[in-house]
C-alpha cells in the first residue's frame, strides 16, 4: 500500500500526529503490534488518564538537551489539548498541582482520538507485526498485514516502562538501524528499592505514608511519601527517581515545616518517649522504626526526652530534617512510568522532530530522550511532539 505517511506505536503521540497529519490531507496508515489501542492511556491516572498539567514548562522536563522541548511544547500547549476535550464535551477537572484529569474514565480520550483520526481519513492496522524497514528513495515497511510504502515514517513506539501494556525497544532498536544515537535509558518515575537488611524495620510498615521534601542532587520535591516493603513510593518519590542516579543518598526533610532543634529543647525537661513524642507527625509504627534505626546507628536511644544531652537533642533534629539513605535500586520498568533517555535530540529538528541526516524519517513521544517530570507532564509532551510532527510530514 502506498501512503504519504507511516506511524509506527498508536498510542498518544501516535495518534495525535496521525490526526493532525490527517487533517492537512495526507493519508495516513497507522501500525501497532498490541491488539488494544493506546492501552497506556487507558491505564494511567488510575484509570481517569492525567492528560496534561496546566503549568507546563521546559523546567518540567530531564533531556541531555533541556531546550530542546521548548519549540513544540510553545506550539500545542495544554490550551490546545483542553480546547479539543471541550469540542467533544468531556468532562475534567483539576487535582493538585495543575493536573488535569477527566471526570469519566479514561476510555473517553481513547475514543476521541480514534474518532478524530476516523474522521480525517487515518487507515489502523492493528496487531501488525513489522518485520523490515528499508529506506530507497521512500520508506518501505513490511508487516504481518501486507508491505507498505511512504515518504514519511513516523516512530512513536514509546520507551521500555510497563512492558504488559506491550512496551518494546523497537524505536531503540530503528534509530540504531540508521545510525541515531540514544541516551542512556533508565527506568523513571519509579519506586525505590532498599537492601533487605537495611529496610528490614520497615518492611511491615506498608501503606504508611507522610509528607516530606525529598532532594537528590540539587533537584527537590515536597510531596507524600509511601512505605512499601521493599523500599520507598509515593509522588514525592517518584518524581526524584528520575533524577537518581545508583549510589546517590536521599536526604528526606521529614518534618519541612518544624524547627526540631527548638522544639526538642523546649521538651528537655519531658519525661516522653522521643517515640511517642515523634507519633504527633508520624503513625507511631514508623516513628518507633525511625528511631530503632537511629539506635542503631547513631547510638542514639529511643528514650526519655529528657535524658538527651544538648549534643545528642541536636543530632536527633539534623537526623529528622536530612534523613540520608541511599536506595539499593529501582524497582525496573515493570514498575516505571517512563522511560528516561532515548533518541538523541541532537539528531532531531526541535521544530518538526525529523531526523537532521534521514530525512522523512521523525521521533516523537517517549522514545526521544525528552521525560517528564509526574503529573501530566509526559502526556503533554506525547501531544506536543506529535503536533510538531503533524504538521511536518
């Protein structure tokens, strides 16, 4: 079959470039090996789909390339996106933090891009296999539904986190084909493991969750932290799993809006348990672990309040305030949101996404080495890049 335009990955950016590639009149063809369209979409926001935040930026996102963004992100903004919601009158509302989420189930976002690209004339072969990609004078893909040829190929194949909705290293594995360069690939936005002997205290503690401000490096975050029995979830974690690299410490504020030091002395004459002291910001079950680690290692005891020396008061205080623990590991893409890393956006047009040395052939979405931050972020960029390649191909 010939077409004007290949995409390869029917799923958020996929399809937003298929429709908007659709309705400058060029026919579309759109491949995927998954049976069930964009079933990332159907999943995520607990199953209401975060299709955007409302403040979006470049500074919400992690490249090697951090301006690289900016061109697409400036030309389909989350205006856009909400402005094609309210065309098929669906309902949404915002959480916290300018996440957007829809009123109904996530199945409506689903429905609408399929309808939009029905509607602008996009052809859907699903559960096709791709065998071979050559490149003539166009682009020639055989699949499992038939060969098929273009002057635009399209890959929004998407990065390698939650491989059971049918995630593969497929983009990875087409710009290696074409001598494109990748950027180290890591699992992102993903729960933090710990050695078992460490987190041994904490393992029973699952569910127990607190507000803190987690930093790595010079990059923080303040939102919930959540005790698992292999380490440490939660927003707030999640959102500086991006930024980990193995071996960096967390240091976690876990008391942001107290003064401990002042507040310890003012308690130097208490007969109260530093335990049960500590239980007023804390479930009690993790404050007494808290502090059995601290006995631990910081020959600090969970006594009396006032059997603390002015030394050991302080210590406890730097200890609630930089609570340093360095995780053994993530727990892999299986549980990752994302994908860090991917095509180098050295090799791409910020404008169009096209490849600089390949003409015709474009990268959008997730497979480029461009990852949100959480809370909607990467949906933007799913529909912001497919914009971009839209309107180019």
């Amino acid at each position: 079959m010939k077409t004007d335009v290949i995409i390869i990955g029917s799923g958020a950016a996929g399809m937003m470039c298929a429709l908007q590639a659709g309705q400058r009149g060029r026919s579309v063809v759109l491949l995927d090996h998954a049976r069930k369209l964009a079933e990332k979409i159907r999943i995520s926001g607990g199953g209401h789909c975060n299709f955007t935040n409302l403040d979006t930026g470049p500074e919400n996102y992690i490249s090697a390339n951090p301006n690289f963004c900016r061109s697409a992100l400036a030309r389909y903004t989350p205006q856009d996106f909400i402005a094609l919601l309210q065309k098929h009158s669906i309902g949404y509302h915002e959480k916290t933090l300018g996440q957007l989420f829809c009123d109904d189930e996530s199945e409506v976002i689903v429905s609408m891009l399929r309808g939009e690209c029905d509607a602008a004339g996009v052809k859907r072969f699903m559960s096709c296999e791709i065998w071979e990609i050559k490149r003539k004078k166009k682009f020639h893909v055989a699949t499992s539904r038939g060969e098929f040829e273009a002057k635009s190929l399209v890959i929004a194949t998407g990065g390698l986190s939650i491989p059971n909705t049918g995630a593969t290293p497929f983009g990875y594995h087409v710009a290696g084909q074409f001598g494109i360069p990748i950027a180290k690939l890591k699992p992102g936005l993903v729960p933090l493991s710990f050695a078992p002997v460490y987190w041994k205290p904490y393992a029973d503690l699952t569910g127990v969750s607190f507000d803190a401000v987690v930093t790595v490096g010079k990059r923080s975050f303040r939102e919930n932290v959540l005790v698992t029995h292999r380490g440490l979830s939660g927003p707030a974690i999640l959102q500086i799993s991006s930024y980990w690299q193995h071996g960096q410490p967390l240091h976690i504020n876990l008391l942001p809006d107290c003064d401990m030091a002042t507040l310890l002395d003012e308690q130097k004459n208490s007969k109260k348990l530093l335990g049960n002291y500590l239980a007023q910001w804390f479930p009690k079950s993790f404050a007494e672990a808290w502090c059995a680690q601290l006995a631990e290692h910081k020959q600090i005891e969970n006594k009396p309040l006032n059997q603390y020396n002015d030394k050991q008061r302080k210590q406890i205080a730097a200890q609630l305030h930089d609570w340093q623990i360095t995780p053994s590991g993530t727990l892999g893409y299986t549980k990752a949101e994302v994908t860090c890393g991917g095509v180098d956006t050295r090799a791409l047009s910020s404008k169009t996404m096209e490849c600089n040395d390949v003409p015709g052939l474009y990268f959008i979405g997730e497979v480029v080495d461009v990852t949100g931050q959480l809370g909607g972020y990467n949906f933007q960029w799913a529909w912001a890049s497919g914009c971009a390649a839209g309107q180019a191909v």
